[in-house]
C-alpha cells in the first residue's frame, strides 16, 4: 500500500473511532507484511518531496532504532511512525524503560523483538528516574531521583504480532535477532502532558534538557530505505512471497 493510500485509510478510520487503538490494530493487521512494506518503501523513494518532508522530522533515537515519522495527521488524531533496529547496529546499552503521554498499535514487519513491562516496586531493581515534559511541543527532560522497577511480563514478538498498549504501562523493547527489525506505529492522541523515563545510567542531558539526537537529511533518510527495500526484497524472494 501506497503511503497516500495508507494516509487516506487512517483518516477514514480514525478520526472519532471510538476505539482508536483497535482500529488501528485492524488496519495494521491488514498491511502488516514485507510485500506491502515493499510497496510503502518504493512510494516514498519515488517521491523526492515527501522523502524531504519525512526526513526533517526523522532520526535516530537514543534507545538504538531509527524513528522515521511518516505521516502527522492534521488534526492531531495520531500519527504513524516506522522504527529500524539495523542488523549491524552496535547497542551500547539497553533501551531505557519509559511510557508515553499517548496510547498506541504497533506491528512487527520484520525481525523480532525482546518486549518487557514494568511496574515500581520496593523489591525491584534501581533504576534513574526522569520525566519527560511533552506539552510545550518542545519537550526537556528533568531528573527526578532513583526508583525501583520489577519485570512483571517478558515476551518475543515475531513478524505479524500486533498489539496495543496504554500510555501508562512502563515498557521497553530490544531486538531479538541479528536481523533487521521493523515495526510500524500507530500513536494515538495526546493523553498526558508527561511521561517517564526510568534509565540503568543516568541520560546524557544537554544543557537545554533535550537528549542527542541527530535529524536526517534527505539523503540519509533515503539510504535507509533503499537499504532496507533491498532487504525486504530479499526475503520476499527467499520466502517465495512473489
């Protein structure tokens, strides 16, 4: 499916849903395989100014996984976003548990991932405390102090494994597998002007409160899909998809 095609079905759908998150489970159940991502890669490739308009709000995220904003609804009723966990990524340190200010549907595309949810608790594990102030539309990061976290749910999602979870569960995901991994995700409204961060180490903070990132340039955003089109290719072949 086309990305316009895919924008066209999501407005459709979700605008005034009374279950968005489920909805939005329906809709990526229905395109959540390696040919339709082969079709979403090529739609964007072959258009040099919606490539330019994903990559300036694209990036690579601290957690270890490339964050390509694909679509921003207008109304701010959700928004679809494209995460990579590269084969060939050296992680440095596990992603940090944290929850968001928004529900949200997510589907595994390809590869597999390692998801974990926590609850706090005085027999748990020390962890850094921060809180992400999310409102201003310019969001910093504040330290709080320490808190102790216990694992409560431990899993392996593999490719078509699609799930929601509420913006108040503490969770994080690591790649499983020494494969490329993708996910598609549908993040619903605004539900909480914060959320939390709970990190092993403390973050690397700049002095204005936001954490590194570095924003793609048109050219980096289209090296990875092109990357990532030929691995999908690939396995399409390999799977005798087509």
């Amino acid at each position: 499916m086309s990305l316009s095609k895919l924008r066209w079905t999501l407005d459709e759908r979700l605008y005034n849903a009374p279950d968005p998150m489920s909805v939005a489970r329906d809709v990526l159940n229905n395109i959540g395989n390696r040919v339709q991502l082969l079709e979403l890669l090529r739609s964007i490739l072959s258009d040099e100014s919606l490539a330019n308009q994903i990559a300036s709000c694209s990036c690579e995220h601290p957690n270890g996984f490339d964050k390509i904003n694909l679509i921003n609804s207008d109304n701010q009723a959700y928004k679809l976003r494209m995460h990579i966990w590269w084969h060939d990524h050296i992680v440095r340190r596990p992603e940090d548990v944290h929850n968001h200010s928004w529900d949200f549907s997510s589907i595994i595309l390809m590869g597999s991932l390692r998801s974990q949810e926590y609850q706090i608790s005085e027999t748990g594990v020390d962890k850094y405390q921060y809180v992400y102030n999310v409102k201003p539309f310019d969001p910093v990061v504040e330290y709080v102090g320490k808190s102790k976290l216990r694992c409560i749910f431990d899993d392996i999602l593999m490719p078509g494994n699609c799930y929601t979870l509420s913006h108040r569960v503490l969770h994080r995901v690591t790649r499983n597998s020494s494969h490329t991994t993708v996910t598609l995700v549908v993040q619903g409204r605004f539900l909480s002007d914060k959320s939390s961060i709970y990190a092993d180490q403390p973050l690397q903070i700049q002095n204005s409160g936001k954490l590194p990132m570095r924003w793609f340039s048109i050219t980096d955003l289209q090296e990875r899909l092109k990357k990532l089109s030929e691995l999908c290719e690939s396995d399409i072949v390999s799977s005798h998809i087509i």
